[in-house]
C-alpha cells in the first residue's frame, strides 16, 4: 500500500508544483471536482444525457463563485477528508491503506465499471479477450 499512496501523493506534489496550486488545492480538485466529473460525463454517456454534467458544472460554478477564498476551502476539505480516512482505524486500516483503498482502489472500480458500461464495445472486446485467455 505503501508504493501506491507514495506514488499518488509524489503526482499530487508534482501537479502542485507545476500548477501553482497547493497539494491540498490539487487534491480537492482531483478528487472533488474531476475524478466525479468523469464519473458523471460516462453516466451522462450511459443514460444518453448530458443533464449530470450541466448540473455537476453549475454546482460546481456556484460553489466556487461563493468560496470567498479557494485555498482555505481547499485546506478545510482536506482536514475533513483525513479525518474520516483516519476514522478506517476503527476497523484496521491506518491513513495509508484507508487512502489507498478508498481513494485509489474504490475510484478505480467506479471507473472501470462505468466505462465498461458506457463503452459496450469495450465491455464486449474485454470480454472476448478474457475468454481467449482462459482457453488458452
């Protein structure tokens, strides 16, 4: 777990770096604002809409029109957010794995579903793969 979270945070550190923004900005935007927004542009794409993703937008417009001041809304978000990784200790996963697990692994399942589902051609062409290589 370990590797991953050091390698999750090295890429925050460096989008930071490159963006001008803090490694608390970079992580409410990720994690916050594009990571959901791609969930909901293949909802859109799965349910043959584009309503999720105006709404998503606009809310998202308004929040940040009315955030007086984005890094302590950022740094507030980030306080809150290792607060309930650390409540994972309660069933025994220190900050690191309940990172790991919750903001890598879990991100990562949503997104392979979704894209499967919203890509059935893809759906079909992993499907027929996996079935190539268990004949094999």
């Amino acid at each position: 777990m370990n590797p991953v979270f050091k390698a999750v945070a090295r890429t925050l550190d460096w989008a930071a770096l490159v963006t001008g923004f803090t490694y608390n900005e970079i992580n409410i935007i990720a994690y916050y604002i594009v990571l959901p927004f791609v969930y909901v542009v293949l909802l859109d794409r799965i349910f043959h809409k584009h309503v999720l993703k105006i709404t998503y937008v606009l809310v998202w417009a308004a929040i940040l029109v009315a955030v007086r001041n984005f890094s302590s809304f950022c740094d507030a978000l980030f306080k809150t957010s290792v607060d309930f990784l650390l409540m994972f200790s309660a069933v025994g996963l220190d900050y690191v794995a309940a990172s790991v697990v919750i903001c890598v692994i879990l991100p990562a399942m949503v997104f392979v579903a979704l894209l499967l589902i919203a890509f059935p051609d893809l759906r079909r062409r992993f499907s027929a793969h996996n079935n190539d290589q268990t004949r094999a």
